[in-house]
C-alpha cells in the first residue's frame, strides 16, 4: 500500500487501517444517505481538498468494491475485512 493512500484510508488517523475507518468512511462519503456510497459520492468524499487524490481515490474505490458492482455498501465491507485479514495488516 502506497504511503498517501494509507494516509487517506486511515480516516480517523489512528496509525493503521481497519474497520473503524471503513465505517468512518461510509459516514463520511455516503452524501445522500443511501447506505451505499457511489463512486462519485466516493471521489468527492477523498478529492474535496486534494484534487490529485481523485486517482488514488479510484484506486481505492475499486480495492474496496469487492464484488465490483460500482458502489460500495456492507457486503462489500465484510468482504474487505477478510481480505485485510488475510493480508495480515
Ligand atoms: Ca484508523
Ligand atoms: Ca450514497
Ligand atoms: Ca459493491
């Protein structure tokens, strides 16, 4: 994991990333409330202040929509969790 995405993943800034900050995320990106949050929801949730975070942002975006059907919602969390639990972070 490149070093400005860790720094954005880790919404709640506490040194690593997990599944507080995927919440924090959902919190804060999810603009219309749907409890999903769209890809566009998502780019201007992590590019609001930094434009050229739009790329990292994609990045993400796709690393965290697990099952790819373009928005991101608590399957796709769960999923991610296990990943990041395999992944031993
Ligand atoms: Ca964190
Ligand atoms: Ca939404
Ligand atoms: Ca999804």
């Amino acid at each position: 994991m490149v070093e400005g995405l860790f720094t954005t993943a880790d919404v709640n800034q506490d040194g690593h990333f997990g599944a507080d900050d995927v919440e924090a995320i959902f919190e804060q990106c999810d603009i219309n409330h749907d409890s999903a949050v769209s890809k566009s929801e998502f780019e201007r949730c992590f590019s609001e202040d930094a434009p050229d975070m739009m790329m990292v942002a994609d990045g993400f975006f796709l690393d965290l929509d697990m099952d790819k059907n373009g928005v991101l919602e608590q399957g796709d969390t769960q999923l991610y969790y296990d990943k990041i639990d395999q992944n031993g972070i």
